[in-house]
C-alpha cells in the first residue's frame, strides 16, 4: 500500500514539473511573439484610425536612435512567428522560404536604428507581393521636396519648392544611376501583387530619402538629378527636408500599449510643398468626389473613384441619381470610369451595376465602356470583373491596372509591432478568383494577364506630360468617339452600290 501511494506521489511531480515545463516553454518560446508584435482586436481599430480619439502621454522620438541586438531580433521573429501563424496566402513566396529571409535578417548583426528596422520589416513583408499585406506607416528621417508622376514619355516632377528648374522636368537618373534602377531598387519595400501596383507604390518611397541611402543611391546631404526640359538637358542638386523628432501619442485603452504617429517636428517644412504646385490647363478629374455623374453629347460618363460611401456621398441617393438621368437621357453610351478607384467595399457598386445591366437589356444597342488604369485595385478592379461578367460587349480602354486577378484576400486584419510603433495588414481569409462560364463566353480572358497578375485594357490609351498639362485625356477621348452605326452605314453603302 506504501508502495503504491509513493509511486503515485512519485507520478504527481513527474507530471507537474511537466506541466510547468511545458508553461515554461510556451512563455520563453512565445514571448517574443507576444510582445513584439499583437494583434490588434477589433474594438481597437476604430481608436487607431480616429482622428478625435482619446489620447494619454506623447513620446518625441528619434528614429535615428539605435535599438540592440536582441530587440531588433525580437521584432524579427515575432513578425515571422505571427505572419507563418496567421497569414493565409503565400503564393510569391513559399512560407519555408519566408522563414529563411526572416533568420537571414536577423544574422546581420550591424547596428540598428529605429529608421532601418521598420524598413527591413518592411521588405521582409513586401516579399510576400500582396497589396493587401505590409506596414501602413511610413516613416522617413529626410524626405525630397518633390513630388513626381509616371507618363507615357516618362517620370516628371510636378510640383517642387523650385518651380523654375525643377518643377516640369523629366527625371533621367538619380546620382547617375536611371530612374527606372532606383525604381526598381527601392521597389522591394513596397508591396503589391503585380509590377503596376509595385511600381505605383515605390514612386512615393524614392521621396523617402532613407530608402535611397539604404540602396547606397545616395551618401550625402545632398543628391544630383539629371533632368531633361525643353529638349536640354541638365543637373540639378536638390537637398532634402530633415523631419526631426516623431511624435507618437498613447492610445488610451484597456488593451496593451498602443502607439499613433501624430507627426513630426518640421512638418510645416514638409507640409508646404503642396502649395507649390503644376496645375494643368484644365483639371479633367474631380478625384475628391466619391462618384458622379457627367452628361457628353449622348454619353453618360459614371465616374466612380471610390468603392465607398459617406454623409456626403451616399450610394442609395447616387443610384437615384443615375436611374433618373438614364430615363430622362437616354444615353447610347455608358461609360464608367474606374482609373482612380483604389478600392473600399464591395457592396457600393452592386446597385450601380444592376442599373447599368438593366439599362443595357432593356436597351440592347447601348455601348458600355471600362476605363481602367495604374490605380485601379482591389474592390475597384473587382467592380470591373462584375460588370464584365454581367454585361456583353464590354470595351476596356486605358493602362494596364494594379488589379490583382488571381486569389486574394481584404484587409481584415491587423498587427501591431511594438518596436518601430507600426500597424501591418494581413488577411486569415481567402477570395478565391476563378474562371467562370461568363469569362468564356465573354472572351474575358483576353483582359487577363495571368503572368503578371493584373487586368489589362483591350485599347490602351495613355496620358503624356504634355496630355496632362493641356488637360488632354486619351482614353476618355478615346471612348467618346463617334462610331459608326453599322446598320446605318450598311444601307448608305447598298445605296450608293445601288445607284451604280
């Protein structure tokens, strides 16, 4: 009986110094993950992306600062731990291969700024090549006082505070090394599934003068652009704008520290630049609108630049609004104007589509046209594949697009990592695209760019700087087009064959 009692005393401690092996365990192993990088609850997110939200202490913090070895090896794997834990897609990358990057970092035992290891972080997420997916802060030390834009004839800067040499000016290289290569280069830390969407994203990192500095473009205080106006070419140093101190304020809550960027100290220096700015002769785009409507000659141009809905613009009234300018116009032609829609919800465009497919059936004769473009992404391109799918005959005119045609997820998730105080986007849900009867028998396919990942135009039609300062648009020009009414013109044609 003695026996027996000390062999199951004996058994209790073998198995609580298990249990507490195993707590042991759990808390070394997941500390890390736990408190480098959270997951932010729902709750929180509205907190985050208030603007009035309740506020506790401010911190001034210079991102130049160096953090150690072993914090900068905490964020790294408790960013690898949480995406291979959490994150559903890896189709660019395969999750071993991700792991492998994550360690490589880690091995770099040089010293760390706050500034460098968001960028690392940065590019270690983006090599997943999801829009979707990636750090939503961008922070810089030194930013350039320009701003640039990709045309048909190449990358001109349209507003600078040096409006007389630089503004206007093609870009041809950056410290002798071609805009195309610093594109390139600076592209890695910046996500996106497709070369559009990559692209579109990096021409606001080369602004960002740290990313350069870390792609060895650039050494010093300053930084030479070679430059191309009125056919001559020229140099021009330009210098940039130092931000000083981050400030970042306590986001008052019962959940673990949480951290917003409300700026930094020479933000007025930065914020002036937008005062100096190239306007065209003739602004062709209402952007800040969320959707309207515009009558041409007997062409209803539906633009829709956002996938969205507020007090202002509401979508319930707005599909009032074209329901009524269809029966009193009677437009032959329809055309819906997606290029600057980046996206939002899903939902907002079904009422517009029904209206325009209904239209459509009751009048078969209408002309429907697409115009996509560089911006055009996630439920944005999705709107286009809707209305492809549900309307025949659907011509697409513009640019190759940002809009992602094969799997996917949105963005209903988010992390936070602690470190370098950043919000990261991942996605635990699947959007499955696949290729359905209507894209058969619509020749959809023709539109699908399955290398590359992105919806394309059947007429592609683009802007030149010249185009952008007279107001010129190709591709609605394009759309606008008299076309010939082949029935109309089949019974001139047997008439004058018929006279002879």
């Amino acid at each position: 009986m003695e026996l027996k009692k000390s062999k199951i005393n004996t058994s209790k401690k073998i198995y609580l110094k298990l249990v507490l092996s195993i707590i042991f365990i759990i808390l070394t192993s997941g500390f890390n993950y736990d408190t480098s990088v959270q997951k932010i609850p729902s709750y929180m997110l509205d907190k985050m992306y208030s603007i009035d939200g309740e506020y506790g202490e401010t911190e001034d913090i210079n991102l130049k600062d160096e953090i150690s070895q072993e914090e900068y090896k905490n964020t790294i794997e408790g960013i690898e731990k949480f995406v291979l834990d959490n994150h559903i897609l890896f189709d660019s990358i395969s999750r071993q291969d991700f792991s492998k990057e994550c360690k490589k970092a880690i091995q770099n035992e040089k010293a760390h700024t706050i500034i460098d290891t968001q960028m690392e972080c940065k590019r270690l997420i983006s090599s997943l090549r999801q829009g979707h997916f990636g750090i939503s802060n961008d922070y810089y030390t030194e930013i350039l006082p320009i701003r640039f834009m990709k045309f048909k004839d190449g990358y001109y800067i349209y507003y600078s505070d040096d409006s007389k040499e630089v503004a206007a000016a093609k870009i041809l290289d950056i410290n002798g090394v071609p805009i195309e290569k610093v594109i390139e280069k600076v592209s890695k830390y910046f996500y996106g599934e497709n070369k559009i969407f990559t692209e579109t994203n990096s021409m606001r990192g080369i602004m960002y003068y740290d990313f350069l500095k870390k792609e060895n473009i650039v050494n010093g205080e300053k930084v030479q652009f070679k430059l191309e106006k009125n056919d001559k070419i020229y140099y021009k140093e330009i210098t940039p704008i130092k931000t000083g101190k981050w400030k970042f304020k306590k986001i008052k809550s019962d959940f673990n520290e949480i951290y917003k960027d409300t700026g930094f100290e020479n933000i007025h220096g930065v914020k002036k630049l937008s005062n100096i700015t190239i306007n065209p002769l003739d602004k062709i785009y209402i952007r800040k609108k969320l959707f309207y409507l515009q009558n041409k000659n007997d062409s209803l141009i539906i633009h829709f630049n956002s996938c969205t809905e507020n007090d202002q613009y509401s979508i319930n009234k707005f599909v009032k609004e074209l329901n009524d300018n269809l029966k009193t116009n009677k437009p032959s032609k329809i055309i819906i104007d997606v290029r600057f829609n980046t996206g939002g919800h899903s939902y907002v465009y079904s009422p517009i589509l029904k209206e325009i497919a209904l239209y459509k059936l009751q009048n078969p004769r209408t002309k429907i046209k697409l115009l996509i473009g560089n911006l055009t992404y996630s439920a944005g391109g999705e709107a286009c594949i809707k209305t492809m799918r549900n309307i025949d005959n659907i011509e697409i005119i513009g640019t190759d697009s940002s809009s992602t045609i094969n799997n996917t997820f949105g963005i209903n998730n988010v992390f936070y990592i602690s470190r370098i105080k950043s919000i990261c986007s991942y996605g635990d849900t699947l959007i499955r695209s696949d290729y359905t009867i209507e894209d058969i028998y619509n020749n959809n396919y023709k539109n699908y760019d399955f290398n590359e990942n992105m919806l394309t135009p059947d007429f592609h039609a683009e802007q030149s700087f010249a185009d952008y300062m007279i107001g010129n648009d190709p591709a609605m020009n394009y759309a606008l087009r008299d076309e010939w009414d082949s029935s109309l013109f089949d019974k001139i044609k047997g008439f004058l064959y018929s006279k002879n």
